[in-house]
C-alpha cells in the first residue's frame, strides 16, 4: 500500500475518485526503468537507490507517480545490514577503544585497527571493513540483498489498486453488496475478514443478493485510521469475488487546501467491473480433499442432479454459512450440502449452533464418522434423516438419496 501522501484523487459532489494510470507507452517504459534500477541495485546499499531514484524523479511534473512507483517496489525488495558482524557489536566494540584516549583523527585510524582484530574469527576483519559495518544497520545504509521483479503492466495495476486501497485508509463503513450465482470464493473472503480483524453483518436472501456491512465500534469513537487500513488490506481479497459492489463512507481529509469545508462526508464506490486485479493468493476451488474427492466422484454419476460450487451465503444470527455444495435438479428443486471432515471440537461446536440457526430444511450435513461429536458436545440428532455419517469417502449416492427426499423447489 502507499503511504497518504502518495495518494492521488479527486473529489466530485462527495464522490472520491482514485487516479490511475493508463498503460500507455509512457507508464509502462516508466514502470519499466523503475523496475530495472532496482534490479540493477540487488547488493548495494539503499543511499545509493534513493540517490538514483531523486535523479530519476528530478523536473517531472508527476514525481508523486514516480515516489509511488518506487515505494511498491521497495516493498518487493529485502535490505538488511551488510557484513558478517552486526553493527551494535562493532559500535560497541569501538566506543570502548575511543575512550581509552583523546579523540584525533589519528587515532580514529588506530582504534578501527585495533577493532578490526579483536572482532577477526574465522575471516579476518580489516580497518574499513569495520568502518562499513559501524552504522549499517541505519536505514539508508543497509544494502538490498534481493529483489522480486514484476513486469511493468503488473506493477502499474499494483499502483492503481493501491489507490483505491489507499482511499479507504479514512473510511469508518463498509457496505459491499454481492449479487446471487457468485462463484464460491466467499469462504475464503471471510476468512480473510477475520484475519484483518474486520466486524461483519450479512444481510439478504438469494433472491435479492446479500449485504455485508463492515463496521465496528473503534470506526465510530476514534479519530484513528485503524480500522480503515484493516478495511484497505481486504480490499484485494474481494478482488477474488466477481459480481460486487462496494460503497465506503468517508471521513474528508481536512490536512489539503482544495478540500471544501462543508464536506463532513465521501463515499467511495466501486464494483467489480472496475478492473482491479488482485495480488493475494486466488482461492483453492476446494477447500479440502474431501471436498474436492466428493465433487470427483459425483461426476462419474449418471443423474440428472447438478453439483454446483456457486451456493448462497446463508445468513444467520451471529455469523453466516455458506455450504460447500448446491444439488439442483432440472425441476427446479435444490439442496444445500455441508460436509464436515477434520476439526477441532471448538470448531465443532460453533459449525453446529450455526447449522442449527440458519433454521434451513434443505441442508444435508454430511459427518465423517472419525469426529468425536460427544466430546465436542454436538447433539447431531438434531438434523435427523438429514444427516449422514461416512467413513472415510463420502459416498455421493447417499448424498443422492436424502436429496430426493429434502429437496424443495426454489
């Protein structure tokens, strides 16, 4: 992500609008030099980049496109301190010969020497060697030992989504509206909202699409951005969902000149044809081998019943569920299937209450019979016939066989 004031936008009637860049001849070529001075600065110390970076930003009306270039990049690079000794044990080391006698540039000479031979283990150390090492540990000294390039089209599309990220740094509410038929990424989107520590609220049935709402109590009572750059940080995993809309509430930024006063509110839109790409990892299409094993196997079936990974999120007090599989059949009819492999007996408990909640009769929930549902206090008679247990391979003809009986037409 880039920092704020690398942030490029205009703001129309209350509606914030992030700059991008087209990848015309002069970004890409642009991107392009940016990623091979770096490349070219793979074991040289980070003064030395940033020198080559002023020259290279020096007169340009768009030095700002420039910086922000280079600091995606610089996030894609490694620097640590050079040299075999660490610089607090140099610094030490010397400070403690310098104060053995009046301070003199003669001296100086004489004390790196005598340094450079009490820290000598197995490669012996020399005078300038210690003079490398004493501060090298300062940012500006520390040497970029590797860098992970890109190619010029992808790093532009990088700068473009960071500004959109950047955009929610200041947002206090999330609403992302998700239209039905999605593909089953939302699995890995929740996940995803509770590694970053975000608060949601699911709104919505199938027919009308669903309504996820991020907010949370520090949005509301604290003038800190925290919670904005947690939303900013899941923007990417969105990016894995097609079928979105997304409207962000913001606070203005009262620190720019052109900001009108008046405004005590943005709004960010954005959706999913907005031609974002994502960098985090796409989603597995299976979650597990069970999964992935029972879709396998029902494909070698020969029945009219279709095995879809595009469910529905199924909302339910304190959470939300969203079952592996959908069976339709041609007339219309549908289940839900939920299958429940290898899991904690925590896990257990609250996979079950939520099952229970959701309240819904066309849900099968298939058990694996090395799950210990006792231990883990699950009452699994509370589904009745439309339970399952399997041992090991979920047989998809039993699955089959209690569809024909659950199922009800949409």
């Amino acid at each position: 992500m880039l920092p704020t004031e690398l942030l490029m936008f205009r703001v129309k009637a209350g509606l914030v609008e992030p700059r991008r860049l087209k990848p015309t001849t002069n970004n890409l070529g642009l991107a392009g030099t940016l990623i091979d001075v770096f490349s070219a600065h793979v074991g040289k110390r980070r003064a030395e980049l940033n020198e080559e970076l002023r020259d290279l930003e020096a007169g340009r009306s768009d030095y700002r496109v420039v910086r922000g270039l280079a600091h995606l990049l610089t996030q894609r690079g490694e620097f640590e301190a050079g040299g075999d000794v660490a610089p607090a044990t140099v610094r030490e080391k010397v400070f403690a010969l310098a104060q053995s006698h009046p301070p003199s540039r003669h001296r100086a000479a004489q004390v790196l020497e005598q340094a450079a031979r009490a820290l000598s283990t197995e490669s012996p150390l020399h005078s300038h060697d210690v003079a490398a090492a004493l501060y090298a540990d300062l940012p500006d000294q520390q040497t970029l030992i590797s860098f992970d390039p890109l190619e010029p089209s992808e790093l532009i599309g990088r700068w473009d989504l960071a500004q959109a990220q950047g955009m929610l740094y200041r947002a206090y509410q999330l609403v992302i509206t998700a239209r039905r038929n999605e593909p089953a990424r939302y699995k890995q989107l929740l996940k995803y909202l509770k590694f970053f520590g975000l608060m949601v609220t699911v709104e919505g049935d199938a027919t009308y699409g669903f309504t996820l709402t991020l907010d949370g109590p520090t949005s509301l009572f604290s003038s800190n951005t925290r919670y904005g750059l947690a939303m900013a940080k899941f923007l990417p995993a969105l990016l894995h969902v097609t079928r979105w809309d997304l409207s962000a509430a913001l606070k203005p930024r009262r620190d720019l000149a052109w900001v009108d006063p008046k405004d005590d509110e943005w709004s960010f839109q954005l959706t999913s044809e907005d031609g974002y790409v994502s960098h985090y990892k796409p989603p597995e299409e299976h979650d597990s081998a069970l999964e992935s094993g029972f879709a396998e196997r029902f494909a070698r079936l020969d029945t009219p019943w279709q095995l879809e990974r595009e469910v529905d999120l199924v909302p339910v007090p304190g959470g939300v569920i969203l079952p592996d599989f959908r069976l339709v059949h041609p007339d219309e009819r549908s289940v839900l299937v939920e299958i429940v492999g290898y899991w904690r007996p925590e896990y257990l408990r609250k996979k079950f209450a939520l099952l229970k909640k959701s309240g819904r009769t066309d849900l099968i929930v298939c058990v694996s019979e090395r799950l210990n549902l006792d231990r883990a206090g699950v009452d699994p008679s509370e589904f009745g016939d439309r339970l399952i247990w399997f041992k090991g391979v979920l047989n998809p003809k039993d699955v089959l066989a209690v569809a024909e009986r659950t199922a009800r037409a949409e």
